[in-house]
C-alpha cells in the first residue's frame, strides 16, 4: 500500500480524542504483523484505549523514534464540503479528511516505509510511538515514553513528532497548562450588593488580575522571539454564573489556560494568583464568611519544546526533510513530553497546522509525497 491507500483507510477510523481508538491502533498492529513486526500495545486501566509501540532494526542504543498521535478532533458544526471520515481527492492536489493533516498524514508516511524499514540493513533502529488522546491534553504520551524506555533494553536517542510542521524540523514549542477557578459568594436581591459577596463582580477582578499579570510579563521582557506570540499567554475562554440579573450570583466559575514560553512554568502564575486569591478570601470573608475560591487544574500540565540548535536531532532532522530552516510553534504537542523522557526531541511532519482543527482539513499530495522522501532519507541514513 502506498501512503495515500494507506491514509484513506487510517482516515475511516472516526476515533475523537478521549475514544476508544482500539479499531485504528488494532489495524496499525495486524499492517505491522504482516511486516513481520511486532507491535507492542500500552492499554489504559480500563483497557478502552491504547498506545503502541515496535522496533524495526537492531537492539542498540542511537535509534530514532517517529511518533505520531492516532486521535483526531470533533467534525460537529463544521461545514464539510465532502464526506470528513473519506480520504476525498478533489483532483486540485489536495487529500481532504479529518486527520489527513493532523496528523494522520505521518503515520502514512511511516507505515509506508515499513516494508523498506524491514528489508534494508538498519544499523541503527526506528521505533514507532502511536498515541491516543492527543487533542485533549497530550494524556497518553508520557505512558508510552514510560513505555518505550522500560521495554527496550537499549537506547534510543531520537524522538521526531511528525506534527504538521510543512517538513520545517520545528525545535521550540510553548507548554500549555488548564485551570478552573470557582468563585463562590453570597446570593440576595441585588440592591443588597454591598452587603452580599457576589460571585460574578469577584471573578471579574480575578479575570482582570490575570489579564494583568500576562502584561507584566511582557512589560518585563520575559519574551521569547522564536514564537507567536513572543510571550506566555493567559486567556479566559469560559465563563458561567448567576442566575437573573436581580440576584446576586452566589456561583462563578472559569476555565482559563497558560501557554508557557520554554523559560516559563505555569507555577509561578498559578502561585501568584493563589497569593491573590487568598488575599481577596480574607478580604470578603470579613463580608460574608462562607466566600471561598478554589483552583485547579483541569489536567496535567503538557511541557514545551526547547531543543538547541547545537543538539544532534537538529542537524539529522533537517538532512532527512532536506531542509534548512528551523521553525518553533505555539500549539501545544507531545513533543515536551519526548524531550522529558529523555530523547532528542523535535516537531517535523506533512501538512500545515493551519489546515488542522478546520472544516475541509486536507494535507497536499506534495506534502505527503515530501513525507515518503523523508523517511526513505532515514532508512539511507541509518543503513
Ligand atoms: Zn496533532
């Protein structure tokens, strides 16, 4: 099968970030198996999902891993011009479907490969890390990297997340961490609001204190040029309280998220505004004694990327992508948590992100074709 065969049928498996996604990962295993390699499954607790993961070439240390997620997101409310879940070729050079690009497109270009993985003389090995769960938090990731480093009695040394990066080997990534505070007041009329806590007027100021504080950190130079934006990003992207507006609400709550510049933790800001939050509760319980705030985390934190120029991973990644340039990225991949487990980290994959997430998402044939020359260039590479 070549890798648009091989995408159509990886595009058919519907499987949503936080689905079972057994049906495509079971496929991946049994296209492995006829290959005459051996996938090995990391399941859940519940056994509902799983991760997998396989060597092609020698045990020894020095291999690369190619890691790519199997999950895709949600089609509903977006207007498809043709069938989401069918690899449609409108004939304009474009492969349309959800996850052609993200990032399903990759996992193409390495199940193509595989046979010519399997017959050349690999001196060093390729590994392959198929994940779930991506596109709600990057969850699965550093189970497999867990995985990967007590399975294999050698080490690997690279890890390549083929994320659509246009084939640009993509070295920095900002990290992203998910909160939700809940603010809870006082209900009564609302002509009582000096003598009630309401729930709403104190979450806006903590909405305000955190609006603030991103400034600050711009304000002091605490910015990174390689990313757009150059600074850590706090946004609010959901609010809900209250119930009519003549009562005071005694409920508010909000999500926000931090995306994180390499050189920053979300910890600070999340302590610093557990300092505010404390401040406001003593403050407001002189008012009422039942207002509380509590914050937490909606799930782990995801790392950034920050590979040197100077690392191995960046030379070898532009010479299989035949490409110079070097890119970094402000969505969030599983790329940190690679880097974590102690490998070579880097983005580099067909497609552009631009194309991802949307209504009509397509990688190009160009993209895809690039794609198969990378890995052919890694197999030579590794020969
Ligand atoms: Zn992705």
């Amino acid at each position: 099968m070549n890798a648009e065969e091989i995408l159509a049928k990886l595009v058919s498996f519907p499987v949503l970030g936080g689905e079972s996604n057994l049906t495509i990962i079971h496929w991946i295993k049994d296209y492995l198996a006829e290959h005459g390699v051996e996938g090995v499954l990391v399941p859940n607790e519940e056994g509902t999902k799983a991760s997998l993961h396989c060597r092609i070439g020698p045990a020894v240390d020095g291999g690369v891993i190619l890691s790519g997620h199997t999950d895709v997101v949600p089609v509903e409310g977006q207007e498809w011009t043709s069938e989401p879940f069918t690899l449609t070729d409108k004939q304009d050079g474009l492969l349309y479907a959800r996850g052609s690009c993200d990032m399903k497109g990759f996992a193409a270009c390495c199940l193509e490969a595989l046979p010519d993985m399997v017959k050349a003389d690999l001196k060093k090995p390729i590994y392959f890390a198929f994940s779930y769960d991506e596109e709600i938090g990057c969850l699965a990731a550093p189970d497999l990297v867990k995985a990967i480093n007590d399975y294999y009695q050698e080490k690997p040394q690279f890890a390549i997340i083929g994320e659509p990066s246009m084939m640009i080997p993509t070295i920095g990534q900002k990290g992203i961490c998910l909160f939700e505070t809940r603010v809870t007041g006082s209900e009564g009329h609302s002509s009582r609001i000096k003598q009630e806590v309401s729930a709403i007027h104190e979450s806006m100021r903590l909405i305000l204190w955190l609006e603030n504080k991103m400034d600050s950190l711009i304000g002091a130079g605490r910015t990174d040029d390689r990313f757009t934006p150059n600074h850590t990003s706090i946004h609010i992207g959901r609010i809900e309280g209250g119930i009519a507006p003549n009562v005071i609400a005694q409920e508010c709550n909000f999500t926000w998220d931090v995306r994180t510049i390499p050189s920053e933790t979300p910890q600070e800001v999340f302590e610093e505004f557990e300092q505010y939050c404390r401040e406001r509760e003593a403050e407001l319980r002189k008012v009422y004694p039942g207002f509380s705030i509590t914050t937490s985390n909606i799930h782990p934190a995801v790392p950034g990327l920050d590979t040197h120029q100077d690392q191995a991973i960046v030379g070898l990644t532009q010479r299989l992508a035949e490409c110079d340039d070097l890119d970094a990225v402000s969505y969030a991949a599983e790329a940190g948590q690679f880097a974590e487990g102690g490998f070579e980290a880097i983005i580099c994959g067909p497609g552009d992100i631009a194309q991802a997430h949307r209504a009509d998402e397509f990688v190009s044939k160009e993209q895809l074709d690039w794609g198969v020359r990378f890995m052919n260039n890694l197999i030579k590479e590794l020969s």
